[in-house]
C-alpha cells in the first residue's frame, strides 16, 4: 500500500496537468475514486482507480443562482445545507449538475423581512448580483398577504400611501387588490424590508402571512415550501 497524497497532487501527476487545473476538474465532479464521484482536492487517495469521465474539459464552471423558498419563520440556511437538506424543485430547467461548487460562495440578495416567506435568492454571478443590489428598486416585485378581516377600498389606498412615505418627489406606484375574501395581493418597487405588515396591520387587519411570489421577472411559482431550484445562467431579472 502505497502512502496517502491528496486527490489534487495523485490527479496533477496522473494527467500531466497544473495543481490548479486538477482542482478545477475535481470541482466540477467529473473525477472519479474507485468509481465514486469526489468534490474535495485533499481527499485522500493511496491504491484506489482515480479517472476523469470521458469528455471532461477546463471549460469554466458557469456561477449560478439559486432559488429557495423560504418557508415562515425558517430564517436563511447556508446553501451548502440545501444540497443534500432539501429537495431539489421539479421546476428546475437550469440543466446545472448537483455540484458542491454550485453552492459555495453564494451571496444573500434582496432578502426577506424576518416575518417574510416566500423567494429568496442567493447568487454566484456578479451581473446578477450587482442586478439586486444597485438596481434593486428598478425591479417590481409582488407579494400576496394572508389576512384575517375586512378593508374598504380607501384602506387599501392607505395601505399603499404608507408603504411609499420614504418617496420623496415620486407619485406612489403601488398595485393593492383582493384576491379572495382573505388574501391581498401587493405589487410595487422599492418594497420597504418587513415594512408591508405593518402597513396592513396598521389598518385594522390581521396578517398571517406575508409570502414574495415575485421578484422582477423571476417567479416563485409552484415550488413547495423548503424546495430549491437553480436558475439558467442567462437568466434575467
């Protein structure tokens, strides 16, 4: 038996290829130990069969964006707990493999008030990331609010006043409808973080729920509470 050497170094002198270029195709998940997919460049190899599935390239890995709907009360997880926590949405058309990278250095954007549920986002890719952080309050997103009570059309005016009262100089642009007897439906930009329960609560309802069902043109649609999906890398928000 040989002695242990990390995956990375076995895999640079196997190939003929650089630490780093071996570190990229074990990242991608395309190396293989005793015929077992491995992510880890220090995992530790002595006399197994190490090989590379055929057709495997240096192409980059492409950064995704991943979707999670975020039940109530459950506060963000970290994304890596997501992949083998939590069940992957039959939604998902990204074509993207279950890689470990895919879910390491995703960052946290336009996140949910802590009484909030629904689409939360993290993302790899810096042109999504700069699209929900500089340009946040160009993009509408929609919200539905489960509620317990009963509200005229002027209260829904007021609802919508009061969630626009940090606009200066901007007519309010806010969509306020009933869906059914108890639930509302709110669609606007510039949504104030945890601010629409207590705009509807201030005006005599109930709020159970307040759940993001959109955010610019990404949709939670019928995900289920605690699935994930990634989306398409050229997705647009």
């Amino acid at each position: 038996m040989t002695e242990p050497v990390r995956l990375s170094k076995f895999l640079a002198h196997q190939q003929g290829i650089s630490r780093r270029e071996a570190e990229h195709l074990i990242a991608k998940g395309v190396v293989r130990v005793a015929g077992e997919i491995v992510e880890a460049p220090f995992f530790k190899v002595t006399d197994e069969e190490v090989t590379v599935d055929e057709g495997a390239s240096m192409a980059p890995i492409e950064p995704l964006t991943l979707v999670w709907y975020q039940p109530p009360g459950t506060p963000l997880p970290d994304p890596l707990s997501l992949r083998d926590g939590a069940p992957r949405s039959a939604l998902d058309n990204s074509g993207a493999d279950w890689l470990k990278v895919h879910f390491l250095s995703q960052q946290p954007l336009a996140e949910l008030g802590e009484d909030e549920s629904g689409l939360a986002v993290w993302s790899q890719n810096r042109g999504v990331i700069r699209k929900l952080g500089d340009d946040l309050d160009q993009l509408e997103q929609e919200y539905v609010v489960e509620v317990e009570g009963t509200l005229d059309d002027e209260g829904l005016k007021r609802i919508g006043f009061a969630l626009c009262a940090d606009i200066r100089g901007r007519k309010p642009k806010v969509s306020i409808s009933w869906q059914s007897d108890t639930r509302l439906r709110i669609a606007m930009k510039r949504v104030p973080v945890g601010g629409i329960r207590g705009a509807v609560e201030e005006q005599g309802l109930k709020v159970i729920e307040v759940r993001r069902l959109r955010l610019g043109a990404i949709l939670l649609g019928r995900m289920a509470p605690g699935e994930w999906r990634f989306l398409p890398v050229d997705v647009r928000f």
